[in-house]
C-alpha cells in the first residue's frame, strides 16, 4: 500500500477549522429539523389514531408519502423543484434573496421526512397504551380531547422514549444528505479535506471518530432520560 | 404545471431504466451480501465466545453511529488503495453497502434468531446435533420464517439507500435522472419523475410486506 500518512493535516491552519465547522452545521440541521420533526411528527401521528376518518387519511397519507420517497430525493424537490411550483414572486424570492438557501432547505426536508417516522412512533405509542384505558376514559365522560390530554399522551410519550432515542440519533447521520444540496457539513468537509490534502485516511477517521462520539453522547444521555421517564409495571412493553 | 414536458421522460426512457437496473441489482446483491455477512455478524454475537461477540458487537455499532454517505466515501477511497488498481465506482459501492447493511441485517437476525424458542435447541443437541448441525437445520430455517417481513422492508430501505450512490456519480436510477435533469434543463419534471418511480416500487414493496403479516398468525 502507497501511502503517506500525515495525521498533522487534521490540526493544520484551514482544516481543523473546517471539521469544526462541519460539526457546528451538523449540529445546527440536526436539531432544527429535530424541532420540526417532533411537532409535525406528533401532530400527524395522533392523527392516524383519532376516530375522525378524513384525518387519520390524510395522516397516513403524510406517512407513506413521506417513507416511501427516498430522503435524497426530497431534498432536490425541495432545493430545485420547489421554487418552480410556488407562485413566480416567491419563487424569484427563494431562489435570489433567502438567506441560507441550502441551510432552509436541508432543515426542511429533513424535518418532514423525520416527522414520518416519529408519526409512526407516536402512533405506535398510542396504540400500545390498548383500548382499555381509552374505553375507561370514555365510560368516564372525557371527551376526545380530555382523553388525549390526560390518559393517552402522559402513558404513550413516555413509553416512546426508547425508540425516539434511536430516531434523534438517525437525524444527525441523515443531516449528512445536506451535502447533496450543497451544505458544507462534516462529512462533506472530511471528503474536502481528503480532496485538497490526498491524507482521506486521516480525514475520514476524523468525522468517523467525531460521528462516533455525538452518537455515545447522545446514547447515554437519553439512557437518563429513559430512567426519568420509565413507567413502572410497563417495563415489559416497548 | 401546464408546461410539465412528459417528453423529456419519453426520449430518455431507455437510459433511465439502464439506471433502474443498476439501482435494483445494487440493492439484490446488497440484500443477498448483507444477509449472509449479518447472519455471521449475529452468529457471533450469540456465540457466546467474548472475543467473538465483542468483535461483531463493536462492529455493529461503529457502522451503525456513522451516516451511510460516509461509508460510501471510505471505501470510494480506501478499496482502489488496498487493491492497488482502480475498479470502478460499482464495485466499491456494492463493498460499501454490503458491510453497512450487514450490520441493519445482523440485529433484525439477532432478534430473529432469539425469538427461536430455548427448547428447540435443547432438543437438536438432545438429538445428537452439533452447533452447526443446530444451526443449519433447526433454528435459522425458524428464525428466518418469523424474519421475513422484517427482512423486506429493511430491502427497500436499502432500495432507497442507493440512491445516494449519486455522491460518487455511480449510473443509478438517481444519478441518471438528474443527468438528464441537468442536460436537458428539466429539472422539475425529472426529479418528480424519480420521486414517483421510487414511491411507486416502494409503496408496492410496503403493500407486499403488510400482506406478508396478514398471511402468518403471529
């Protein structure tokens, strides 16, 4: 094998100061998009579960819409096609004068796909909580909405918490699509660093290794917060 | 969307299923590597030998802490430069996807091969069977029966995993759209074109999947 290691490379002049950039865009796709993914995702999500039929259509709709579209592909609709659908004024505006074009974007379409799979979370959530309670509620005298309010969402909120873990850290490995667009995140600032310095051992071990750690730090601080929010006798239930 | 143009999609036709083919065989073969190198991954981790599963386990969750773009890009660089020669950006890729999905295949095997009751194979090593013998006969045939479901949609995730092989410009069904998009200026019409084809094969795909579940009691 023909190769000149040089791991300095990684804390020379520009590139050191490129990885630290690529974490900080990372970071900052990774949790508006995890903002938007939450609210859409809990939105759309109890809305496949209530007993309105229109509204749990279009829920599932959002869903498979959404999942069966590869994530790729929604962010050139959003980048290239979108522009051209809006009404001609927005679209000059989005094309020329928004700032950040590929930052908005990338949050945008990864918040939406994301959304789809927290809905199916949530859902999940709802449904594992069963009729019983549900029924009892109802036998009460709670309205659909006081139903929500004060049986289902405390119980299924907090037995998603597992696997909401495993989506929050999926969002930081899909920010790296962003690059297709044009977003200077880590991944795409490792590749350019292997372009410009021919060192892409060193470069892809820095973004592996920087990959790494978000998600150990990740893992181990939802592992707190699954013991805060753990619900006694629902240990066996995911 | 009056001057949506079908015939740009019309003309190229023929080269945008030379690139449906390539994405469909990347995915077969990726399906087909992943399983067999995840069931090993799973074998080892259930092996109960700690170097052995340590290993596996390691592996497993390195691969799965690092976005799949990267991986991509590891082995775009690193197989040429083990290999001492260039071979092409197919091979590299197919390497790529292959070791990454083994590690998605190895935990939905691992669940697989757990869900095989104890007693089965007490009953093989009663018998007289070794632990291959066990393996081969007993309980992956099971394991793989409750799998299958699972192991379909985890394809057409892959499915729309390789999509972004665009990043290496490797002739997918993706890549080939948006050469088309850019060549012929229509960028609109091609890239709903490859959002509709993709939701097409893969909302069949998830269709074929629910009936999977209905078909066995659970």
């Amino acid at each position: 094998m023909d190769y000149n290691w040089n791991w300095g490379v990684l804390f020379q002049d520009p590139y050191l100061g490129w990885l630290i950039l690529g974490v900080q865009w990372t970071f900052a796709v990774a949790l508006a998009a995890w903002v938007i993914a939450l609210v859409v995702g809990i939105v759309v999500g109890v809305g496949r579960t209530l007993p309105s039929r229109p509204i749990s259509l279009i829920c599932t709709a959002y869903v498979e819409l959404f999942r069966n579209v590869p994530l790729l592909v929604q962010m050139f609709l959003w980048y290239f096609v979108m522009p051209e659908m809006v009404p001609d004024e927005v679209g000059r505006w989005m094309k020329r004068d928004m700032p950040n074009p590929e930052y908005v974007t990338a949050v945008i379409a990864l918040g939406l796909y994301t959304a789809s799979r927290v809905a199916e979370q949530v859902r999940a959530g709802i449904n594992a909580v069963g009729p019983g309670l549900t029924n009892a509620a109802y036998a009460n005298g709670f309205s659909v909405a006081q139903t929500y309010r004060y049986i289902l969402l405390p119980i299924s909120f907090r037995l998603i918490v597992p696997p909401m873990t495993s989506e929050f850290l999926t969002i930081f490995k899909n920010s790296s699509l962003a690059l297709t667009i044009g977003l200077l995140e880590l991944t795409a600032q490792s590749q350019q660093i292997a372009e410009y310095t021919f060192n892409g051992f060193e470069a892809y071990t820095a973004a592996t290794v920087i990959y790494v750690c978000i998600a150990l730090v990740a893992t181990l601080v939802m592992q707190v917060a699954e013991r805060y929010t753990r619900i006694p006798g629902y240990m066996g239930s995911k | 969307m009056a001057d949506f143009d079908f015939d740009v999609i019309a003309n190229n036709l023929p080269f945008l299923w030379q690139g449906l083919q390539l994405s469909l065989l990347l995915t077969l073969l990726a399906v087909v590597g992943g399983i067999v190198f995840g069931t090993m991954l799973a074998l080892m981790r259930l092996s109960g030998i700690l170097p052995l599963s340590l290993l596996a386990g390691t592996y497993v969750n390195l691969i799965r802490s690092v976005p799949l773009i990267l991986v991509i890009f590891w082995f775009y660089f690193l197989v040429p430069l083990a290999l001492g020669r260039p071979i092409g950006s197919f091979y590299s890729a197919l390497i790529a996807f292959t070791l990454f999905e083994a590690a998605y295949f190895s935990e939905i095997i691992r669940a697989g091969i757990q869900s095989v009751r104890k007693g089965q194979v007490h009953a093989a090593q009663a018998t007289g069977l070794n632990y291959w013998q066990t393996q081969r006969y007993i309980v992956l045939p099971q394991a793989f029966r409750n799998m299958i479901p699972i192991l379909v949609t985890q394809g057409i995730i892959l499915f729309q995993d390789t999509s972004l092989v665009f990043v290496v410009s490797l002739r997918d069904f993706m890549t080939v759209s948006s050469i088309v998009a850019r060549t012929e200026g229509r960028l609109v019409e091609m890239y709903i074109f490859a959002a509709c084809v993709y939701f097409v094969i893969c909302f069949a795909g998830s269709l074929f999947v629910r009936r999977l579940h209905k078909a066995r009691p659970a």
